[in-house]
C-alpha cells in the first residue's frame, strides 16, 4: 500500500514487518416492512469505506513510528486532515482512490517479540456513492433565479461554495 500527497509517497510495508489490511463497507438500509413478512427496505445510502490495517514495527525502527504518525497527524493548509492517494490492489478492487487517517491509531509495545504492534484504520474520501450524489445535486439546480443578495450554489463541494462566497 502506497499512500501519496504533496509530492511525497510512503509505501506502509517498508514502515515495518507483518502488514495486513481488511476492508469493510457499511451500507445503510432500513427496514420498512413493520410487522408483516414483507422484504421492503429504503436505502439510506452507501457509507464511506474503511480500510483497518496492522503492522509491527521493531523497537529498534522508531524513526518508522515517528514516520506513521507524521501521516496520520498531517493536516493540510486548511487544518483538515491530509487527503492521500493510495494504490494498493485491495483499494483498487473496491474502487477507493482517496483516503484520510480516521479513527484511532494504536500502539502497542511486546516486549517479548520486540516490536510495536500498530493498528490504524484509514477512510475512503470522495467516494463513488457521494461523487454521485454530488452530480444528482448540481443537475437539480432549480431554474429560477435568486432572490437579491443570495447565491445559488448547487453544490456541497467546500471548494465551489468558498468561491461563490468571493464573488459576492
């Protein structure tokens, strides 16, 4: 797994020995059959996917940790968490190209196997389900006109609305 941003790129394998990862998705449906045998759910939309992964990393590397926390700290200019690209074949299968630290990261020292036990879970940014849902959002712009002194932005991309907010 390679994690990339700002120009740099850190291959997670090479931070310690023993790395795995498992994927998990959550899809949010709700059931709308009441007291009868009925199969009908509404769907209430896909949730972002997460990434849970581990790692040992010997005592004797803790420049290594210090590098695993500097990712999982990084903050951008903005003060959110730092979005990375990742390629890996397990993200590349599910369809996830963007992912941020979320959750916990922890650290657990052996003293018997001399090394940190690391588990972390990564979140997938941008997916699939909410690029969709943006485009559906913009297409539903309605045709009239703002009122004086509202902007209609059609969109919840952060980006889109600062800029419509400097051009008031």
């Amino acid at each position: 797994m390679i994690l990339s941003a700002n120009g740099s790129e850190t291959k997670i394998e090479t931070l310690g020995k023993n790395f795995r990862r498992s994927l998990s998705a959550e899809f949010d449906r709700k059931d709308l059959s009441g007291q009868t045998s009925s199969s009908a759910f509404s769907s209430a939309g896909n949730k972002p996917k997460k990434i849970s992964a581990s790692l040992q990393i010997p005592t004797s590397w803790p420049e290594k940790l210090t590098e695993l926390w500097n990712l999982a700290d990084a903050l951008d200019e903005k003060e959110n968490p730092v979005v990375y690209t990742v390629a890996d074949e397990l993200c590349k299968a599910s369809k996830i190209r963007q992912v941020i630290f979320a959750g916990s990261l922890d650290v657990k020292e052996d003293d018997t196997l001399l090394v940190y036990n690391v588990n972390f879970a990564l979140q997938e940014f941008n997916s699939a389900a909410e690029k969709r849902e943006e485009r559906e959002k913009e297409k539903a712009v309605p045709e009239t006109p703002a009122a004086d002194g509202e902007i209609i932005v059609g969109s919840v991309d952060h980006a889109k609305i600062e800029a419509a907010a400097k051009v008031q």
